[in-house]
C-alpha cells in the first residue's frame, strides 16, 4: 500500500524548477540600447566623394581598407547618438591632405565634441599617410575612451 506516491517525484520536481531558475537567471533581461551591447566603440565613417584624380581616389580606398581591418572598434552603416563618426576627405595640392573630422558620441547632457585633424606630405610617401591616419584617429579615440 502506497501512502504518497508523489514523495518520490520530489526531488526530480525540485531539480526541475532549479534547471528552470537557473536558465532564466541566466537570460538577459531588459532592452538595451544599440551603444550598450558591446564595450567596443562604434564608429560611423563617411568620406568625401569629390576625387581630383584617380591617385586620391586610392589613396582614399586605402584608408578606408585600413578602418574597416581594425578591431578596436565597431563599424555601424548610419550615424547613430551612441557612436563615434568620423568625415574623411582626400585632397592633393602641392601635397597629400588627409582631413579627418572626429565626431564623439552624445554624452549624458546631449553634447557632441568635435576633434578636426590633418596628415599631410609628399606625393613620394602618400602610401605612408593612410596608415598614420588610422593611428591618429586610434589614438584620439582611445584617449577619448579612457578619459570617460
């Protein structure tokens, strides 16, 4: 004669709703925003289509290559409050102008800082200029980053 039968489910029930509160412990809760799901910056990047010749149109591409091979930083494809933007231009005078406006992202009172910067030499070490380019925009951004 069996008393209670569901005495010996009791522990496969107990261990059940366990595995239930764990896997919801687990799941993340609450909505959050696009420039909150990853530590990484977001960066928006536009450039200026106006080429003088198909050497600046190169050298463009080249910095654009350089950006998007970077992992410091996330690449968003439109500009967004919580992302980083930066305006690139390529120009050739007497010589090799990379213009580079920096954007940072709107801070709790809604400002937006502005940073404006130029790598510029000879038409002999233009394949020189995209790489530092990229590193000065690195490090303007990493310094940013670690000031906030």
């Amino acid at each position: 004669m069996q008393k209670f039968p569901m005495l010996r489910m009791r522990p496969i029930m107990l261990s059940l709703i366990v595995m239930v509160l764990l896997a919801l412990a687990w799941l993340p809760t609450g909505e959050y925003l696009p420039g909150e799901r990853t530590e990484k910056p977001q960066l928006y990047v536009s450039y200026q289509e106006q080429h003088e010749s198909q050497f600046t149109a190169d050298v463009q591409f080249d910095v654009q290559q350089r950006i998007e091979s970077r992992h410091e930083w996330l690449l968003v494809d439109e500009p967004a409050d919580y992302a980083w933007t930066v305006e690139i231009s390529v120009a050739e005078q007497e010589q090799v102008v990379l213009n580079g406006q920096l954007l940072t992202p709107k801070n709790a009172e809604g400002v937006v800082e502005q940073q404006k910067f130029r790598i510029q030499g000879p038409k002999e070490v233009a394949g020189a200029l995209p790489e530092r380019f990229v590193k000065v925009l690195v490090d303007l951004i990493e310094k940013a980053e670690s000031v906030e």
